[in-house]
C-alpha cells in the first residue's frame, strides 16, 4: 500500500491540471474520485495542499479513510487505522526513508516519501531477488494495484512477458509481481498466465 500510494502522489505532483490551495485543498481529490484512480491525469482541474495530496494519495491506495483531515489532526487519522505507527524519534537522516513513510509536523506541513532513502530498510519482499516468475501466456492481460478486477490498472503485460514473483494471495490466487513501477498484481488464471 505505501508503494502505491507513492505512486499516485507522484502521478497527482506530475500532473499538471492539480495545483496548490488550502482553502479549496479536497477540490482535486473529488475530481479523481469521479473519475476513477486509474484515469486520474485526465481529471478536471482541482487543488490539494500538502496533507490532503498524502491522504488521499492512500485512499487511491485503498487506505480507509475519509476525504477530511488537516495537519493538525492527520496523525490521529493515520494512526487510527492500526497501519501506521509513530516514530519515537526524529529520522535524523533521510537517507532512511522508505516509500511511503509520511512526515507530519502537525499544523504547518506534511509530506510522502516517493523513493526510498539509499539506507532505507528492506523486508523480503522489496528485493526481487526470486527463483520463480510469472510468466505471462495472455495477450493484454492487465496488471492491477491489487489483487482483483476491482483494483486499478497500473500497465498492461503482453504474451511473453515475465515478471519476478513476489507472493501469491491467498484469498484471489493473483500474484504479486515486481514490475519497474513497483509491485503490483495479475491475475493467476491458468489461461492468462504461470508461475514458473
């Protein structure tokens, strides 16, 4: 989810009908909502501030939450929801962040971490270093944010293609692959694709 979530912050930052404003700082993220996560460059134009662009960049990643919060109360909201925890300690040395990691100095500023720092620390999953792949037998099959046709596609894999393979879900079977954008998932139906 933080991988993710860095990834649609960075799309949003990318984008250039998204602008800055505290005062109408949820216009941007209604307009996504409209029209859908994965289509979201081609959203109306709309603002963000710093804490609404963090927050709703994990509610595309499927953090659930409300479209509300400030830098004043955003810490009690992530915190809330058992998948964050607060650091005891100042990073004094960015170097350690990970993607996704949020800093928040309550009622001035809050950020998103979109690349891990080069003494970030890893758990098994973030190194692709696999002896199995996916192998892709479909054509078009299509490579979602999550385990499901419900989650957003993030890219399109074609016949041929392989992927390292991180691990398989076990209540969908699909797998999570590790592609150049991060990892993401693909169905693991026989017809569309194998685990080799």
């Amino acid at each position: 989810m933080s991988q993710e979530a860095a990834s649609y912050a960075k799309r949003i930052a990318e984008c250039s009908q998204f602008g800055y404003s505290q005062t109408h700082r949820w216009d941007g993220a209604k307009h996504i909502e409209q029209i859908g996560a994965d289509r979201l460059e081609l959203a109306e134009a709309g603002d963000f501030d710093c804490s609404s662009l963090v927050i709703e960049s994990y509610r595309l990643a499927g953090l659930k939450i409300g479209m509300t919060g400030y830098t004043g109360n955003m810490v009690k909201i992530l915190l809330g929801t058992g998948l964050f925890y607060e650091a005891n300690e100042v990073l004094a040395d960015i170097e350690y962040a990970q993607t996704g990691d949020v800093f928040v100095a309550p009622g001035k500023h809050a950020l998103i971490v979109i690349t891990d720092g080069s003494k970030a620390e890893h758990d098994e999953h973030d190194d692709p270093t696999t002896d199995r792949y996916v192998y892709v037998k479909g054509a078009n099959v299509r490579i979602r944010t999550g385990p499901g046709k419900t989650f957003p596609t993030v890219d399109i894999a074609h016949k041929g293609d392989t992927f390292p393979w991180c691990e398989t879900d076990e209540e969908t079977g699909w797998y999570w692959i590790y592609t150049d954008a991060g990892i993401w998932c693909i169905t693991g139906k026989s017809r569309y694709t194998e685990l080799i």
